[in-house]
C-alpha cells in the first residue's frame, strides 16, 4: 500500500518552507548584475580622473573633488534610500537610480567648466550610485538572510569583481582611443539596457510580504537582535524587540558601528580614486594601472564571499578585522612602491585591498543588521550610511589636497593606515557578537 500524496495544503507549507532559499539567491543574481555596473559606474572615475586631468590642466584636488562632492551629495540621499526601500522597495528605489546615474553621466560629455562635472558626474552619477551599490543592497539583502548573511551580502557584493573585469578593459580601450566622454556613453548605456530592467522584476523588500521568512528562520518571523533596552548587556539573549532610529540613536553600539564605517570608507576610496592616477606618476603604462584597478576587483570576487562566509562563522569583527588589515598591507606597500616601483609589489598590494579590503562591503550591511534588524532597518541602515558617504568624499579629497601641497600622497597614505586600524577597534566596541551567535 503506497503513501498518500500528501494534501495541496502540506505542499504550499513545503514550498513555502524552502521557496526563500531558491528566492534569496535569486535576489542575489539581480544583485550581482546591478551592483557590477552600478558600483562600477562610480569606481570608474579612477579611470576618467587622468584624462580628466590631461585635458583640463586642473588640480588633482579640484579634479577628486568631484568624486568627493557625489559622496557629499549622497549623504541627504542616504537616509532616504533607506525610508523609501522600507516603505516602497527597491524595485522602486534602484530604477530611479539607474535613471539619474545614466543621465549625469550623459550631461558630463558636455561639460567645459568645473562645477558642470561637479554637478552632473559628481552629484547625480557618483551620488546617485549608493542606490545600486553597497548601501542600498545592504537596506533589504539582510532581511531575507539570517544565518548565511554575510555569504549571501559577499555573494552579492562581489558584482563589483565580475563588473570590473567586464567593463574596465573595455572602457581603457574607449579612452585611449577615443576619449572619456565616449567612455561616460558607454557606462550609461550599460545602465539603461541592463541595470533598468532587470530592477522592475522582482519584489524584494521583505520575505513576510510573500509570506515567506528569511532564509536561515525556522518562522516567518524568525528571531531578532535585542533592541535598544537590553542590548547593551555583554551575551543578552536575542529578543522580539522592533528597533526604532530614535532607540538606535541612542545606543553606544550604533556610533561605534557609524566611525568604524566613517574610517573604513575613507581608506577604501583614497586609494580607489588616486591609484590609476598615482601609478601612471610613478612609471606604470596607463594600461597597466587600468588593469591594476580591474584585478583589485576580480581579487576582491573571491574575498568578499570568504570572508562574508568566515564571518558568518567565526564573527563580524574578525572578518572587519582581516578587511581593515588589507588595507594597512595595502597603503605600506604604496608607501613602498612611491619610492621603489615594483611590478610584484603593485599587484601585491591590489590583491591586499581587492582580497582583503573589499571584504567591507560584505560587511557593514551584515553587522548593521545582526545589530539593528527590524522593519524599520533600512532606515536606520540609511543613516549609518551617512558615514560611509563622508568617509568615501573624505578620502579622495584630501588625498587631492595633500598631493597638491606636498607633491606626495605619502601623508594620506599614513593617515589612511591609522584610520584602517581605528576603523577595526570602533567594530570591536560595537560588538555585534553580543547579540548574535556565531559558529
């Protein structure tokens, strides 16, 4: 006598039980594509800032300031990226984004004063970026994961690898043979015909809306951190408690959390904005220094899923630690190569920052949610992010301004070593260990 099949209802509470892990990385494919060209948009000016520069005549900080004036005006941006991807989605949010960056890289070909690219590459291409990066992925990529979060945000992030290894080759070949406002049409195109689209597919914002939990919950609800009233005690059990910003703003944890991010960003776009430009200064063909900048992303592929997955297991601040350490091994090495240029050491330090370094992206989403999880996350995600807009226009700026006074990058580089290992301690004391488990 066989079996009965069992009855429609079972078979919808079957698929329903395992739909979220077949969804959630279905998410992280569209992931994948937008953050690959999105992300991608904006590392770009690495490549653009040389020619920018040859063409121009202008100071290189006048010329990085434009990259710095996108991550100011993403600041405003950021907080709201956040409301609107709780309230609206980012089916809504990431579109528009894909709009505005496609447009202001348009409007920058037709640029022939400083503050027409201030305007058009920096505030809407640059600034409007976040909304397919890092920060508007890390506003609802954490709601559908919970044990695997930091594998599925490393999964996600590594887009940036995959997209550099497609586009910067090809973008070198544009700007050497054509210019770099034929290189901004390219980009844009890509936007448009990839990004757009695969944006208006799928919902995404929270797994309950489908009646589905997050993968890694045993219920549609699944546990959540401790909030604002008990998670300040070392090993407080995990809680049903809904974070508010107000209560968040009040916890150690969350401005420990924001200067670790402030810090981190700073290093990773001092390098990221001036590195093209720096190793072309020092004798590298301008082919080789483009190449450069796509290995930091096809190294980086790999690190950003080993140590989203490492930190899933061993925690947070060692996977912080290990990224915040590639960056210190990076800027030595620049220290080193300013004086001694080396082709094994270049490639060295851009795995250091690619392998290591990267593995912030991975990160920051992870560590903010372990803490802050709850419907009102993407929001309170949104104004952590206003450190990482401030630490990414930072870096660049003041790498331009040092250069400019010193003829040296060396002061920044320091500076960018001290701020890494600030950026680890600051984690350190956030603690999100405390209120998830890990191994």
């Amino acid at each position: 006598m066989t079996e009965p099949s069992p009855p429609p209802a079972s078979v919808a509470a079957w698929l329903a039980a395992r739909l979220p892990f077949y969804y959630g990385w279905l998410l992280l494919g569209v992931a994948i594509v937008t953050i690959g060209i999105g992300a991608n948009s904006r590392t770009a000016f690495s490549l653009l800032f040389p020619p920018i520069l040859d063409e121009t005549g202008w100071s290189r900080g006048l010329t990085a300031g434009i990259f710095s004036f996108g991550f100011l005006a993403s600041i405003p941006l950021s907080a709201g990226i956040g409301w609107l991807i709780d309230r609206l989605g980012p089916g809504f949010v990431m579109p528009i984004g894909a709009w505005t960056v496609a447009v202001g890289l348009i409007l920058a070909t037709f640029a022939t004063e400083p503050w027409h690219l201030y305007v058009t590459l920096g505030g809407l291409a640059v600034g409007a970026s976040i909304s397919l990066a890092f920060i508007g992925h890390g506003a609802f990529i954490p709601n559908w994961f919970t044990r695997r979060r930091g594998l599925a945000m490393g999964i996600a992030a590594s887009g940036v690898g995959f997209g550099a290894l497609a586009l910067f080759p090809w973008m070198q070949w544009i700007l050497d043979t054509f210019g770099w406002r034929e290189a901004c049409w390219l980009l844009a195109l890509f936007l448009l015909a990839i990004v757009l689209p695969v944006n208006l597919l799928l919902p995404r914002r929270h797994p309950e809306e489908l009646g589905l939990h997050a993968e890694g919950d045993e219920s549609p609800h699944g546990d959540r951190p401790d909030g604002p009233n008990d998670g300040e005690s070392a090993g407080a059990a995990r809680v049903e408690v809904e974070w508010t910003l107000a209560g968040a703003l009040r916890s150690a944890r969350y401005w420990y959390l924001w200067a670790g991010i402030f810090c981190a960003l700073f290093a990773w776009y001092l390098i990221q904005v001036h590195q093209t430009k720096f190793l072309i200064d020092i004798g590298f063909p301008a082919t080789t220094a483009a190449w450069a900048l796509t290995l930091v992303g096809v190294t980086g592929i790999a690190g950003l899923i080993l140590i989203g997955h490492l930190s899933d297991r061993i925690g947070r601040e060692w996977g912080w630690t290990a990224s915040c350490g590639g960056y210190v091994l990076c800027y030595a090495l620049l220290l080193v190569i300013e004086h001694v240029p080396s082709t094994v050491l270049m490639y060295v330090m851009v795995t250091a920052q690619g392998f290591l370094g990267y593995g912030i992206a991975a990160l920051y989403g992870s560590v903010a949610a372990d803490i802050f999880q709850g419907p009102r996350f993407g929001t309170i995600f949104g104004t952590l992010s206003l450190g990482a807009g401030l630490g990414a226009a930072a870096g660049p700026w003041i790498g331009g301004i040092v250069f400019d006074h010193d003829g040296s990058y060396a002061p920044a580089f320091m500076l960018a070593i001290l701020l890494s290992v600030a950026s680890a301690v600051c984690v350190w004391l956030a603690a999100p260990r405390k209120v998830r488990p890990v191994g």
